[in-house]
C-alpha cells in the first residue's frame, strides 16, 4: 500500500496539475530584451546595491531518481553560498507540531464536500483511485480538492516523521536534497514564502474548479498523462525553463487559467524579498523552475529591477560527495 505525507502537498500541486492533459496553446508575446531564452537552470544574481553575487536555481519538486540531477557549477556555488532558501523555509515543513496546526485549513469551509462537487460518475472514478491507495472516501471527503490532487499520485508517506522519509523510494525532490546538503554544512535556511500563504493561494480557486482538476489529474494518469509527464522531464533536463513556463501557460482550461495566481502574483511578491535577501548575505535561492522564465518570470522581474541575472551554463553532474567538491569562482 502507497501512504501519504501531507507536509508535501503545497510543493507538488504544481507538478501535479503540470501533468493533466493539456488543451490548447497560447502563443508567448514577452519583449525579448529582458526575457530569457537560455537554457540554464542555474542564474547569477548581481548588480544594483548587491556587494556579492547570489544565485537563483530552478527546481522540479518531484523527480524519478534516475532522472535527478545537479550540473557541477550548481554544486560549487552551493558550497560558497551562506544562506539558502526556497519557496518556503524547509525546516517548517520538519516541525510536525506547526504541520498538525494547519491541518484545519486543507478543509473545504460550510460543509462542503466531494460529492457535492462531483458527478456520481466522476465520484466513484476518484474514490476508486483512492481505494486503491488504502484511503477510503470518508476520510478525504471534506479536504480541499487540490490537496487531493497532490494526493492522488501515492508516491509519499503519511507516517513517516523525516523531512527526506516521506518521499517515495524511487522519488527525488530537489528541495529536500538542498536541505540536506545545508544541514551538512550549517547553512542558514529561509523562505521567500510563508506555509499560510501558500495554502491560502487554494483559497482563490473555486471549489469546483479545484474539483475538475483533481478528476483531470487522476485521469492523467493514462497513458497520455504519463506522455505529458514525461515531456515535462525532459524539458527539465534539458534545463529549458521556457519550455516549462510554455507548459504551464499551455493548460488554459486547467491550472493555466490560474497563471496570476500561482506565477504572477506570487513572482512579483518575491522581488523585494530577494532583493533584500541578497543585500544581506550571498543567498542560493531554489524555486520551482516554472517561476523563472517568461514576462512574468523570476528573471525577467528582477532584471526589470535593475539586477544583472545571467545563465551559468554547465554539464550535469551527479551530486559529489561533500569532501569532493570543489568549489570555483563564478
């Protein structure tokens, strides 16, 4: 039986709805002058009122582990930099105290529940998916459809206490390798982020959309939603942030539909934080490779800034162990 960790449920809707089948295509009308269309995953951060560089690198929250990867600049500009951060600081997600307090707020508010918001043929569709997974309905009826999506992949483990041990044997998360590897170096560690906002970012969708999304993501699991998750990867790979932002923006009946609210909005409010971050102390800052290119993008929003953002092109590299790296000067 595959179990669920809920801590995780935030960091991979992205990923999840990345996978449903998509519907149309938009065209991408960015200025090209401070758009991006390297391929790197890998960005320096300098200029304006910086006195060191920073870096920013694209993440995939949720990778099969032979598919994982990091390029040996990455590996060596991680070892230089002071602090790190991520979308939302790591090691709130490993205090299983603060986690238990906001499992109130997965639930859908005045009764609402699934089959309120569902067909009786879609219904029985995602209960039977959950059945498999040893979850039975009555106790997933009143929780919030996105989180459900996340969910409904059943590759993490409800029970497990380690911040790593939730992840599936033959899952990877990028964010969690970061953690581990400033653990092992005392990095500090932040967030550009709060866990409360991110989960109020589901608040904004309505229930019924998030309803449509949860039967578009357990119907993605056929065969052409293993198409898309597999051209999502190997986009990824080859460090073609573009391509991902295209991706997202493609799903226009989905979570595309919702691009200010998990992209646009949430990009622009972490400009400042970065900036100040930055300012502060040399910074490595890892995000969902979806927010770094495009108009809208990470790049595009703090070159607009005044910030110098350039790609550090390399190889990819397995990771190294600690007493073998070696750091260089980027």
């Amino acid at each position: 039986m595959k179990k669920i960790f809920i801590p995780y449920f935030f960091l991979l809707v992205l990923i999840v709805s990345a996978c449903s089948p998509k519907t149309s295509q938009k065209a991408m009308t960015e200025p090209v002058s401070l758009v991006p269309t390297e391929k790197s995953l890998l960005w320096k951060i300098e200029g304006k009122d910086l006195t060191q560089s920073s870096y920013l690198y694209g993440t995939i929250h949720m990778i099969n582990k032979d598919d994982f990867f990091l390029t040996d600049s990455t590996v060596a500009v991680f070892d230089r930099m002071q602090q790190i951060v991520f979308e939302i600081n790591m090691d709130d997600m490993s205090d299983m105290s603060a986690m238990m307090g906001m499992i109130g707020k997965i639930m859908m508010e005045d009764g609402t529940t699934l089959k309120d918001l569902l067909s009786k043929e879609d219904y029985k569709m995602v209960s039977d998916h959950f059945s498999e997974l040893g979850l039975p309905m009555m106790m997933l009826e009143r929780i919030k459809p996105m989180f459900l999506s996340a969910m409904s992949g059943g590759d993490f483990d409800f029970t497990s206490p380690s911040p790593g041990g939730g992840m599936g044997e033959d899952i990877k998360s990028y964010e969690m390798e970061f953690m581990e590897m400033a653990k092992a170096d005392e990095k500090n560690m932040g967030g550009l982020e709060t866990i409360e906002y991110q989960m109020s970012v589901f608040d904004s969708i309505p229930y019924t959309d998030q309803a449509a999304m949860l039967v578009t993501s357990i119907r993605g699991g056929d065969e052409e939603g293993e198409d898309e998750l597999s051209k999502m990867i190997e986009i990824y790979k080859q460090q073609d942030i573009a391509g991902m932002q295209q991706m997202f923006k493609s799903d226009v009946d989905g979570i595309g539909k919702y691009e200010d609210i998990f992209l646009k909005n949430r990009n622009q409010n972490w400009i400042p934080v970065i900036g100040k971050m930055a300012k502060e102390q040399p910074t490595f800052f890892a995000v969902g490779a979806g927010h770094l290119g495009g108009e809208f993008g990470v790049i595009t929003l703090l070159r607009k800034a005044g910030y110098k953002v350039s790609p550090i092109m390399s190889t990819p590299l397995k990771v190294l162990p600690k007493k073998k790296r070696k750091a260089t000067r980027m």
